[in-house]
C-alpha cells in the first residue's frame, strides 16, 4: 500500500463533471489499496473571476485582503470534491491550508511555507479517509493566524511540500497536458511527451516559463528527494516521472527558506577566450561555434554581452590543456568575422587570459530570492576579489576570478553560506563542458522555452573594482527585485584613470521600470554611466543534461538561429541551459527554429484542452 498526494489544476476541476470525474480517479486509487491525499486548485477561471471583482472595487486592493478573497477559490473545491467521494461511498473529509497545518511566512500573496503540522492530516488518513486539501494557501506562525496565499503555482507547491512532510511514496500531478512536453504545444503543435526528466532539468524549464510544474514545487521536491510525477487528468497514461537525487536529510522546519545553497564549486583549470568587436548580425556566433566544434573544442562557459555600436564582444572558456587549439581557432575565424563594410574599424580582435578560476555556489534554493546571487557578490568583494564574467542560471551562479584569489573566494563563500569544508577531492568540481567530443546516453537537449515576459537593463561603465556587482544587485535585492541572466562586458575602457565596463542583466518586464527609475536615482552618486531599458525582448534556452558529452550542441542552436536570420542579442550558459535574448517578435520563431533543430518532435499533435 502507497501513501500519495495528487494534485489537481484548475481546469481538471473546472466543472461539476469534471469533479465527478476527479472523485472517480480517487476512489479508483483508493480501491487499489492506497492512502490518499489530493490537493486541489480553484475551478476553472474563479481565481481570475476574484481578481477582476477586487479590481472593480480597488486599483490596488489590500494583498492581506486579497489573500482573504483568494483563498475562498480553493474551499469551494474541496467541499464539492469531498461530497463526490462521500457520495460514492468513500469517506473524506474537506480541509483549508490553515485547517491542515500549513504555516508561512507573515507574507500576503507570496508567503513561503516554514512547516507542516501533520497531526491531524495523519489522523484522518489512518481513519481511512481522503484528505481534499485547499492548495495555494496556508496561515501565518504569528498569534494572528493570518490566512496568506503562496503566489502562482501555489497549490503544486502545497502538494509537493504535503508529500515532503508526510513521506508519501509519491506525488502525482494532474494537468491538461499528458505530462512533461519538450516545448509548449501551443506554440509547437508537435511536442513531444518525455518519459522522465531530472530535477534539475524541470527547475530550468520550469523557471523559463514552461507552466506545467511552478520551480519551487520542483525545489521542494529535489531538496526532499519526492518523487513526482505529470499525468494528464483525461486519460489513463503514464505521464512524466521528475526524478530527483537522494534526499540530504533536510530538516522540515523553514520547509522553504532552509539553506538556499547547497556546494561551493570551483575549477582552477581554465582559461578565458574573448573575440572582441565582431559585427552585431546574424549568424557569426555560428561560425564561431560550428568550427570550435569541428575542431573538437571543448567549451565551458559562453557569454555574449550587450553590443556597442554595430558590435558586440563574445567570450567562452577553456580547461588549460586545449587553450592553444582554442586560440588557434579562434585567431584562424577571426578575420573572417570582420564587418565587410569597413574591415580596418571594425577588426574582430582575440584576448587570452590565463591563470583564471571559476567559482560557483549551488543551490535549489535560489529560486525567487534576488538575495542569494547579491550576497556571493558582497561576498567576493569583501574578500577584495574582482569579479571578470558571470553566469547564472536557477540553480547555479559562476564567477570567473584571478586563480590567486579562488583559494580566498572558496572560504569566504564556505563561510557567507555556512558550507562545511569537505575533502580537497570532493570540493573540486570542475563544470562540464557543453562542447566536449565524448558520447553521453541521454539526448543533449531535452526542452526548449521561451520566456516573453523579460526586459533587459544595461548600465554603462560601470567601474571595473570588486563591490560594484555587489552594490548593484544588493540594491535590487532591497527591492525585492530577482534577476536572471547577468552578463558583464570584456571590453574596458580607462575613463579618468578608472578602468569601466558596462554590465546587462534581465528582470520581470513588471520590474522593469521601476528597477530603471531606482537604478538611475543612484547611478551618480556610485559613479555609473546610462541606465538602458529595452523590454522588448525574448530569452529561449535549450535545456538538458544531455549536453555534458555531446559535440557541437551551442553550435547548432546558434545554426538556427542565423538560418531564421534572426540576430543574437545576448547569450549566457550554465551546465545543462544556454540561453540567448533575441527580439520579442521573433521569439516566437526562435523556439520553433530551435526544436525544430533539434528534431525534438514526435508524430502525435498535442491538443491543449480550453
């Protein structure tokens, strides 16, 4: 006999029929000799219904008095669901977060769960009964007993952290989708089903927009080993399993805002290329890539920053050993890559530096707090080192420093994230390359995302010391302002005797104005140069831990892309995810370009139900 959670979305119980439907899968469940707890999600469109009644009275309601109206949504549902049960003769019970023991931060409309208290839920499952539980909400620690709301996704959250606590053998979400897709169907009609996919994998798909599971359930669930899988609420087939590393041995107490970062990483075996001045057109990060990787070139980290005039500098990084083969390639590309108008202005130029580290933290904590990446970098310059090249993803952050300071960089770290040393051995890990000539056994790239909700800010000459990322980040870090792709420009320019490069970042396109409007208040006073909004932009990523292994995958994507004539504006890699930001209006046909590319494609058309 299994202990499971299931969890079901808006739209799998959208209607009385659908409810019916809902209690005749759990009664199934149950016959089959399983304990049962299902959380639920508002019907169909109430959530929306709520919000516009709220609008209609205020222009910007009270969030504690949002999160009242909100809640209302989901205890609608379990008492429908627990009368369908009751009336097939299976006993149930209906309970609200804060009746489950659901505890959160004092945060209206985006608390964090801190525990959960499992007395009574055990009680009832150990009666025989189904548990129909009000997802999306739970009730402050403080005396107050404040009813708050989790945010978007809230109720894969409450699911995922209900299986956490109780231990269940599994979690199943249930969706309009058939499980986990490649891309989004209704933008590639051709996507394809995948049979499993790891953890780490679904946070970066999960973080870029690919709504079938919200990233803090996939943290929940990596942190505590649960495992989850997406069916679809229709049929009868096996869905997508999300699988997950062994479990740590977390506390459950401060269930989500427990130790954001897991490991310090570093690898001291690397050395930097930089291609400066090459023309702002598609196509060129193409034929740089697609001879590295036909010279076997094994590539770590790419970044592509914001152009400057009609062009823009590409760098990558290299483990020592390959560096001459990297710098032959590079040199032998480079005249080729030079603006045909006017060669001599516009000459692509190679730097090589040497005796460079990587640093990493890493952590599925990092999701949604644009503190953690603020404090690596306060923490850096604290400990005097500068900062050459970052990158980031969801569950990672990566600092390129001098490789006289890693030593230094690697115990401030330890000691800002409470990290326990380990083993000189076990510390170092060195990042896989996404361009390595060796084979790997599972495909390269499992998803494509695409995220149009995205701007992007660039600051100017910016002063090139340690603690001016720091400063910057911290600042929007105050503001509760989380960021996403950071990319730091090779090109410095001595202004005054004041070396300076310009920085670019993406946030939320909600915050964009405002992290504009604060940027700009202090760029004097901190002695930085313009603050540049563009929101019109696009970010599409190719995910997969597949790319560890496989020969040329940067290359191809970058292939399409110039095919598509569609140009480059940025680029950033991590392990598993290279991500590019192009123009919002060929977003669109970047991720068909790309899945395409990569012949992810199955021969079933996916039909998302209305």
């Amino acid at each position: 006999m299994a202990l499971i959670v299931q969890k079901y979305g808006g739209t799998s119980v959208g209607s009385v029929e659908r409810i019916q439907a809902v209690a005749q899968r759990v009664y199934k469940t149950v016959k089959a000799g399983n304990s049962l707890v299902v959380v639920v999600s508002a019907m169909g469109k109430t959530t929306d219904g709520l919000v516009k009644l709220a609008t209609e009275i205020s222009p910007n309601p009270n969030r504690r008095e949002m999160d009242m109206l909100l809640s209302t949504g989901e205890q609608v549902t379990i008492a429908l669901l627990s009368m369908a049960l009751q009336e097939l003769g299976q006993p149930a019970i209906s309970m609200t977060g804060a009746q489950v023991g659901i505890v959160t931060e004092a945060e209206h409309s985006r608390a964090r769960i801190l525990h959960i208290e499992t007395t009574r839920l055990t009680r009832h499952i150990n009666e025989g009964k189904v548990v129909v539980v009000a997802g999306f909400q739970g009730t402050s620690s403080a005396g107050e007993m404040e009813i708050t709301t989790l945010g978007r996704g809230g109720s894969d959250t409450s699911a995922v952290a209900i299986a956490a606590a109780l231990r269940a053998n599994f979690c199943e979400i249930y969706t309009d989708v058939p499980g986990i897709l490649t891309t989004d169907p209704r933008l590639v009609a051709e996507a394809q089903l995948m049979d499993a996919i790891t953890c780490n994998e679904m946070l970066e798909l999960a973080s870029l927009g690919a709504k079938v599971l919200h990233p803090r359930a996939v943290e929940i669930a990596r942190n505590y080993g649960v495992p989850l899988v997406v069916r679809s609420s229709w049929t009868d087939d096996p869905g997508t399993w999300v699988t997950s590393p062994k479990p740590q041995g977390r506390s459950l107490i401060n269930l989500e805002i427990a130790r954001p970062v897991d490991h310090v990483e570093f690898d001291t075996d690397q050395a930097k290329v930089a291609l400066l001045r090459v023309p702002d057109k598609p196509g060129v990060a193409a034929r740089l890539f697609g001879e590295i990787s036909r010279q076997k070139v094994d590539v770590d980290l790419i970044i592509q920053s914001i152009h400057e005039g009609n062009s823009n500098d590409i760098a990558f990084t290299v483990t020592t050993p390959i560096l001459k083969r990297a710098e032959a390639v590079t040199a032998a590309i480079a005249p080729a890559l030079r603006s045909q108008s006017n060669p001599k202005f516009d000459e692509a130029e190679v730097m090589v530096e040497h005796n460079i580290a990587k640093v990493s933290i890493a952590g599925a904590g990092m999701i949604g707090r644009p503190g953690v990446a603020a404090k690596m970098f306060a923490t850096l310059a604290e400990a005097g080192v500068n900062i050459q090249m970052i990158s980031t993803s969801e569950v990672k952050v990566s600092c390129v420093v001098n490789a006289a300071d890693c030593d230094r960089a690697v115990t401030a770290l330890r000691t800002a994230f409470e990290i326990e040393a380990k083993s000189k051995g076990e510390l170092l890990t060195p990042n896989s390359s996404l361009l390595t000539s060796h084979s790997s056994p599972t495909p390269p790239v499992r998803g494509v995302a695409l995220d149009l909700n995205q701007a992007r800010l660039a600051i100017r000459q910016l002063p090139d010391r340690p603690g001016m990322a720091a400063k910057l980040f911290g600042l929007l870090a105050q503001h509760n302002i989380s960021v996403d792709m950071i990319i730091q420009s090779q090109r410095c320019r001595v202004i005054n005797g004041v070396p300076r490069r310009d920085i670019a970042f993406t946030v939320s396109r909600l915050d964009g104005e405002n992290a504009k409007k604060m940027l700009t208040q202090v760029a004097a006073e901190l002695g930085w140069g313009e603050v540049v909004l563009n929101s019109a932009i696009a970010k599409v990523s190719i995910v997969g831990a597949g790319m560890v292994g496989q020969p040329g995958v940067a290359a191809k994507m970058f292939e399409a892309l110039a095919q598509q004539q569609i140009n480059i504006q940025m680029i950033a890699t991590s392990e598993i995810k290279i991500s590019c930001v192009v123009a919002q209006e060929q977003g669109v046909k970047a991720l068909q370009a790309i899945h395409a590319a990569f012949e992810l494609a199955g021969s079933e058309k996916f039909v998302v139900p209305a």
